[in-house]
C-alpha cells in the first residue's frame, strides 16, 4: 500500500519525489551461461538525508489508522530475495515480456515528457524499454528511438536525454 516506485535504469523510489533505494546488476556471459550479479540497497532506518521506508510506513499507519510493524534490515532482505527469485523464474520462463508488465505498473516515467538534445529542443515521451534495457522514447513525426545513459548527457531530474 506504500507507494514503491522504479526509476529507469535501477531507482527505487517513493512515489516519484525521493530515492529509497537501488539496483545493480552485472552480467557475464561465458560460453552458453549467463552469470548475474545482483546487488540492491534500501534506505531502511535512516531518516536523513531523505526518508526511508520506516517512515513511510509510519506514516501510512498515521494516515490509514493502521498498526504495520517498521520493517527489519533482514525481513526486507528476505523479502526481496523471494521476490526476486519468483521474479527471474518468470524471465527464464517468459523471457523479458514475463517481467516487463509488473516492472511498468511500478516504474514512475509512464506518460513523462523529456526534452531531447537540450533545454529547449523537441519534446518527446517515454514509451517503454527496448530489448536491450535502454529507454525509449517517442517523439512527434519521427517515431520511437532508443536513448542510452552517459553522465553528462541524461538528467532525469531536469527531464532532459540526449539520444546516441
């Protein structure tokens, strides 16, 4: 009942207003098997420098008149990893349209607009994630294209992404 959100590429947030947390994932193929690497952090406890997910719940339970328990470091680490091993039998069943329906329902960008190129050039929405994990965009007149992260050039906060 918390508003969970994912900010492409690997942000959990809350609603769209502040990181509680990430994702990393490093990948290796060798020979015919992929090795996966997964790491994530959630800002549990610690109310500073933002909000964390206890607080949320305590104000869920303000706001609801519900008595949820603040959550322990290693229940939401169990948690996640149920989740998460639920989540990858579906890949290696489904493949990414097996996942991709539940990722979209959480992630905050449906609807957005950005700018392309720069602060005042053309606007265009996010559509989706192609097949290879980068984010897709649609712009007026000229279809959908994908757009690749470097440090300079994405600012998601100023709504801002410079196509390769």
């Amino acid at each position: 009942d918390i508003e969970l959100r994912v900010k492409w590429p690997n942000d959990i947030y809350y609603s769209d207003l502040m990181k509680l947390g990430g994702v990393l994932v490093n990948s290796t193929l060798i020979e015919t098997t992929f090795h996966i690497l997964i790491g994530f952090g959630f800002n549990v406890n610690n109310s500073n420098p933002t909000i964390c997910i206890n607080d949320l719940i305590a104000k869920f339970n303000r706001e609801e008149g519900t008595e949820l328990k603040p959550l322990s470091a290693d229940c939401l680490i169990a948690r996640t990893v149920t989740v998460l091993e639920r989540l990858i039998e579906i890949f290696q069943e489904k493949g990414p349209n097996g996942v991709l329906p539940q990722y979209y329902k959480y992630w905050v960008h449906s609807g957005k607009q950005v700018q392309l190129h720069s602060e005042d050039g053309p606007m265009a929405w996010i559509v989706g994630i192609d097949d290879y994990g980068y984010l897709q965009v649609h712009e007026e007149g000229k279809g959908v294209e994908s757009v690749h992260p470097d440090g300079n050039s994405f600012d998601m906060l100023r709504n801002l992404i410079v196509p390769k």
